[in-house]
C-alpha cells in the first residue's frame, strides 16, 4: 500500500468510527453533510480523497472541529503501524 493510500484509508477508517460512534448511517450523515452516501461511502472505503471542504462538513454534521477528524486519522494510523 503506498502512503496516499494509507493517508485516505486512515483517514476514511477515522470518520467511519466517529459516524459509527455517533449512530449514524451513511446515509443520514451523507444528508448532514450535504453529500451524496455514495461519495461519503467512497471516502470511508479510501477510493475517493475527500476536499477541505467536504472534511469541514463533515466534521460540522458530527459536531466536531475538524481537528477531532484529524486526530482520529492519526490514530487509525498509529492501530496500522502498530500490526506491521
């Protein structure tokens, strides 16, 4: 797997865990973020890298700053490193 690949699959795993935590469909937070569930299907399965704005709105549809994502990221990555 090359780095972009582990960047959007860290960061897709990450917001998945927040959706997930929060109770969320896909497609109820699609709707939140004013996405459609396919694209936000795409990110979490790393097949789409999502823009700055599209991270804003999600973050804004889980009630989170956007650092919270990144953070979450960080820790997907971290679990990856960790099973090497």
């Amino acid at each position: 797997m090359n780095k972009r690949t582990e960047i959007r699959s860290d960061l897709g795993k990450a917001i998945r865990e927040l959706r997930e935590a929060r109770g969320l469909t896909l497609d109820a937070l699609a709707a939140k973020a004013g996405m459609h569930t396919t694209y936000l299907s795409r990110i979490e399965r790393a097949h789409s890298s999502p823009t700055w704005e599209k991270i804003s709105a999600l973050a804004e549809a889980l009630d989170l700053p956007v650092s919270a994502i990144a953070t979450a990221a960080e820790a997907q990555a971290a679990k990856r490193k960790r099973a090497r």
